[in-house]
C-alpha cells in the first residue's frame, strides 16, 4: 500500500508541510504515493496530537525494553520480623572442623529475606571461645558464611565483661594468646589491665614450670 504524501498550495509556505506515512512505507512508497491536499488553515492550526504520540512511544519503549547489565533492579522492600529470633552456637552448627556447613549459607540467605515470605528473621552468633575482639571473629565469620556479621551479632564468652567497664578499674585477665586479652579488655573501657604474663615479668618464680619467651618479655 502506498504510502500519501502531504504538500500545500502553491504559495503556502514549505515549513509547514507533513508527510503522511504507515509503518511499513518505503523510500519508494513515500516518493510514489498519493498527494494529499490540505487548507493551510488546518494543517497550521495548533495540535498538541505529535505531543500525545511521541509520550505514547517513549513509554511504549519503557516498558519493552530489556534491563541492561548496568541497571539496578527495583529494590525489593523486605520486613524484619520482631516476633522470633535465632541464637546460633558456631562451631558444629555452622562451622565443622574449621569449614563452613553448607547448608548454613542456604540458612543464612533464608534468614535475610531470600524465602517465601521475604521478611528478614533477627539472629546472633554465640560462642563460648574468645581472646579475639569480636570484630575480629567477625571478619573470619564473614568469609565463611560469606555474608557481612556485624559485631554487634557477635557474643563471645568474655563479652558481658564488657558492661563492667565503669564499675572495676583493676582487671585481671586470663586466657587468649600472647597480648590479645589486654587488647580485648582495653577496647571494653578498662583502665588498668593485668594479665598473667605482667606477674611472671614481676616474679618470675611464681610459675616455676612457666617461663616466658623472649619475645613474651
């Protein structure tokens, strides 16, 4: 089907032309199709009609168009739940012999929000090990479970010491390797840290069966 073309008068001015097509005119169609007349009067009275056909396409494109690689999905709104929570042990339960379970990661997405219900269920980690700070613990966790634990889901056995801070000033504290309970106990707010190794250095003959190396020294 040829496709009309659209030209005025003689005389009208040219700026004002149209040019009549269907989506499948030609080059060819175009150049042989029909002449349509149309009064000047009409064809420069105003329309916004072109304005009406062109938000049409756009949003026509809009919503055909795939998403790229490089656009953000619409973020999903998720609900965390204030009716349950979870407490988790560690080691056996999500870590075994220094690995990750690997159902613990299926676990853990569920928990953040990746199930049926798309709600996110609060949780902690406990464990009765300690020495390290718990953001420390938690850096470990974290590439094991390979999501992010925050501190603040981390209790450790010595983290409750934590709330008598302001209430001791003397602290001694046991366990842990080398320097890292002072570490621990000062990043609680202790003042005056003691650990068994300040003993030895003091009196070296209350732990005959204990000498400290030199790098302990």
């Amino acid at each position: 089907m040829s496709a009309p073309s659209l030209v005025l008068p003689t005389g009208t001015s040219s700026r004002y032309a149209r040019r009549l097509s269907s989506t499948e005119a030609t080059q060819e169609t175009m150049r042989l199709g029909p002449t349509v007349m149309v009064p000047p009067k009409h064809l420069m009275a105003p329309s916004d009609a072109s304005e009406i056909a062109t938000s049409m396409e756009v949003a026509r494109h809009r919503v055909e168009a795939p998403q790229t690689p490089g656009t953000p999905p619409t973020p999903v709104e998720v609900t965390t739940t204030d009716k349950y929570a979870f407490a988790f042990d560690i080691d056996g339960v999500l870590i075994r012999g220094g690995k990750v379970i690997p159902e613990a990661i299926q676990a853990m997405k569920a928990l953040n929000g990746e199930n049926e219900y798309g709600i996110k269920i609060p949780y902690i980690f406990v464990t009765n090990g300690g020495g390290k700070t718990e953001a420390e613990r938690c850096v470990q966790l974290s590439q094991q479970l390979e999501m992010e634990v925050s501190p603040g889901q981390f209790i450790c056995g010595h983290t409750p010491m934590r709330e008598m801070a302001e209430k001791y000033n003397t602290v001694l504290v046991v366990g842990g390797e080398g320097e890292q309970c002072r570490i621990v106990a000062e990043g609680y707010g202790f003042k005056d840290v003691v650990t068994p190794g300040d003993i030895i250095k003091d009196n070296a003959d209350t732990t005959p069966f204990r000498k400290l190396t030199a790098e302990e020294m």
